[in-house]
C-alpha cells in the first residue's frame, strides 16, 4: 500500500488481537489486489449500554487508484446485536475481499 494501515479505536481502549487481526486480514486483501492505495479501519464502540443493535461497529474504507473506494460497515443492523467484535471484523473483510475481487476483475476486464 502507498499510505500505511490506519486502525483507528473510538470510544474504547486499543485491543491488541483486534489490531493483529485487522493486520492479518488486510495482508490478505494485499494478495487480492496488491495495488490498494490505502486501508482505514474505525473500530468504534458508540455506548456503552445498547437496548438493541450491536456495541460494536467495524467501518473499512479503501481506496484503489483510478478514484475506486470501497467502504464496508459491519454492526449497524439488529441482526448483529450478539455478535462478537472479532466476528464483525472477520465478516467486514470478508466483504471487502468480495468487493475487491470484483473490482479487479472488472478492472483486467476492461484493460483487455
């Protein structure tokens, strides 16, 4: 990447094994696209007593040249109320994975 990884945490304290999973996750997007420009991942933690939804939101935004941006939001819904934080990051890059493999292949598509 031309810009390094940023791993931003609101509204609660660093986790170390998130960062290292977010670390883990976005080499994986590297061997996808190899040219991203830039990954920022926002961790936050809005409340801290939620009456529905869950605590957690993982926001990814990354941007590959030619003015493409992919921004995935996980833990907005009610459908993640119990879902654990290192279970919104796994399923935010699982998106972004699947959105960054269409890009690419677009991308190829269209340079042919």
């Amino acid at each position: 990447m031309q810009v390094p990884l940023e791993i931003s945490f609101h509204g609660m304290e660093t986790k170390q094994h998130i960062q290292d999973l977010i670390h883990e996750k976005t080499e994986k997007l590297e061997q996808v696209c190899d040219y991203m420009s830039s990954c920022r991942v926002a961790i936050e933690k809005p409340q801290e007593h939620v009456s529905s939804g869950n605590p957690y939101r993982v926001r990814l935004d990354i941007n590959v040249p030619h003015n493409h941006r992919i921004t995935v939001e996980e833990g907005l819904g009610d459908t993640d109320m119990h879902a654990e934080l290192h279970q919104l990051v796994r399923r935010a890059f699982k998106v972004a994975r699947r959105q960054l493999k269409n890009l690419v292949e677009q991308q190829k598509n269209h340079q042919v």
